[in-house]
C-alpha cells in the first residue's frame, strides 16, 4: 500500500527541475556549483527514515535556488 505525500511529490520535482537545470550551465559557473551546494544540504536534511516528515525543511532549503531567475540572455 502507497501513500501519496504531495509534500514528497513536490520535493521530488524541485529536485528534478534543478537536477535538469544544472547541465544547461556552464562548469565553471557559479550558479551551477551554488545548486549543486544547495541540493546536497537539502538531501543531508532529508531523514531517509522519515522522508514525509522531512521533505518540508528539505524544500525550504531549494526555495532560495528554485527562486532565482533567468538571466536576461537566457531569453
């Protein structure tokens, strides 16, 4: 039996969105390593023994990440 956790769901997407943002930028770009910094503590806060109950503070920590915008170019 599976449980949908919207929370989780939600954590996952994040995740996936800035996993497929992270290849478009160049390697030596700062954004790129400040989103793979930014991805790394939001996993080390996630408790894999209670992944519901941590997925809310994993997402609090990509926010910053996810609310950068574009740059004007990327246009």
């Amino acid at each position: 039996l599976a449980v949908f956790d919207d929370n989780v769901f939600q954590l996952v997407m994040d995740l996936e969105v800035l996993g497929e943002m992270m290849p478009q930028l160049p390697a030596d770009s700062a954004r790129r390593w400040e989103i793979l910094r930014t991805a790394d503590r939001a996993l080390d806060a996630l408790d894999l023994q209670d992944v519901a109950g941590t997925a809310a503070a994993a997402r609090d920590i990509l926010a910053p990440a996810l609310a950068v915008p574009a740059q004007e170019s990327a246009h």
